[in-house]
C-alpha cells in the first residue's frame, strides 16, 4: 500500500444538517477518497476521478465540500493537522488540491495506460 496522499484527523463530517462524526479522518490513497469515522469505520469512498470538492460560498475557511456518490458532505477541516510550527494554507485548501492533483495523476496514468492500445 502506497502512502496516503493526503490525511487529515479531527474532521467533522456532515451531511446537510446531520453530523456523520466530530472527529473522524479523511484519506486520499491509491486513487481513492475515504471519509471515516474516529474508530476507522468507513462512511463513504470513491474513485477520485469520481469526486468533486469545492469550497462552499459564505463560509468559513475551514470548511470544504466533497461530492461523492451522490452525496454531498460538508468537511470542517481544523488547523491541528498541518506540520506543527510551520504556517501553511488552510486545511480546507489542502484538501481541494490534493482532490485535484490527485485526479489530475489518476487521469494521467489511464491517459498513459491507454495511449499504445489500437481501438
């Protein structure tokens, strides 16, 4: 297993107005986005290709939105998980980039996967 693109702890999970978890992770590895509760219990996860994330509007810059599978989850995103005494964006950014270059590589390498195929 390859190591995780991206991992956050201490994420509050949502789903419109229902919290899924106050404290659970978000991982992105081996082209796959995993929501999970504090005990590792999965909520949801899909192909990264397969996921949309955003930053809602109004809102503020600890919270991101994940579309997946047809649901869309609210992520509050703390702080505590950036490298300790280094400034750095927000975690919600981190999160929206990580999607975007992870689905970024994940096309690439299919890209890359299929170019020498005769149709």
């Amino acid at each position: 297993m390859a190591e995780p693109e991206f991992t956050a702890t201490g994420v509050r999970i949502a789903r419109r107005l229902r919290s899924l978890t106050r404290a659970g992770r978000v991982r992105i590895s081996d082209g796959r986005l995993e929501l999970l509760t504090s005990y590792g219990s999965e909520i949801d996860s899909a192909p990264i290709r397969a996921v949309r994330a955003s930053r809602p509007w109004l809102a503020p810059e600890d919270r991101a939105l994940a579309d997946l599978n047809g649901h869309r989850y609210v992520l509050t995103l703390g702080t505590g998980d950036a490298v300790p005494g280094e400034p750095g964006p927000p975690a919600a950014h981190r999160f929206i980039e990580a999607v975007r270059r992870a689905a970024g590589a994940a096309g690439a390498a299919g890209a890359a996967g299929t170019a020498g195929r005769d149709g």
